[in-house]
C-alpha cells in the first residue's frame, strides 16, 4: 500500500468492505472491473472503490489507489478477488468495483469521507 500522508484510504475492515459493496449492490448501483472502475473515478461518479490484491498481474489495479487519491474518493483494498465477485452477485471472480450510487450504504460511505 501507499505510504502517502495524503492517502485516503477508508478505515473499513476487509469484511465491512465486503458487506457495503452488498449493500449498495442491493440498494444502489455498482460497476464492476478496472475499467469500468477507472472511468468512474475519471468522470467523478465514484463514491467509493474496492480492488483485491490477489490480482495478476498486479498492475491490473495498482493505478486505483493514485486515481482515488486525486479524486479525493475513499478506497479499500481487500484480500480476494473471489469474495468480491461473490459480493457484487457474479459468479465469478471481480479485481475492482465501484460504488455509483450508495443506496442504503450512503450512510458508512459518507461517514469515510474526510
């Protein structure tokens, strides 16, 4: 991870991370993978990201946490690419997903906010 004074990464644990992208899944709207993560990010209709850092090669996800600290967008890393697909409803793996529209959620998300 970074080792920026600037960074703004949420104090989530892994599993809270896991259960807000649940959350606005069920109540909001998520995009999932690095690219559509990215535009969200670019186009500032990211509220919040989530990558895993099981992913390789690892510069699939390395550019989000630069990007989200630009955007000033809370970010958290997570330990499985697998449980976060499991989390946005796929059946398969995800590296990224965003959160568009934090639906109930809204709440915690604001709360990472600085």
């Amino acid at each position: 991870m970074l080792s920026n004074p600037l960074q703004i990464k949420s104090n989530l644990n892994k599993m809270d991370a896991y259960n807000l992208i649940e959350k606005a899944r069920k109540t909001g709207k998520i995009e999932k993978g690095t690219n559509e993560v990215t535009k969200a990010i670019e186009r500032g209709t990211a509220k919040f990201v989530v990558y895993a850092s099981d992913v390789e090669p690892k510069e699939i996800v390395q550019h989000l946490p630069f990007l989200c600290n630009e955007k000033n967008i809370p970010y958290q890393e997570v330990d499985s690419k697998k449980k976060l697909g499991i989390a946005t409803g796929i059946q398969v793996s995800a590296s990224a997903v965003v959160v568009i529209e934090s639906g109930e959620a809204e709440k915690e998300i604001n709360s990472l906010k600085k």
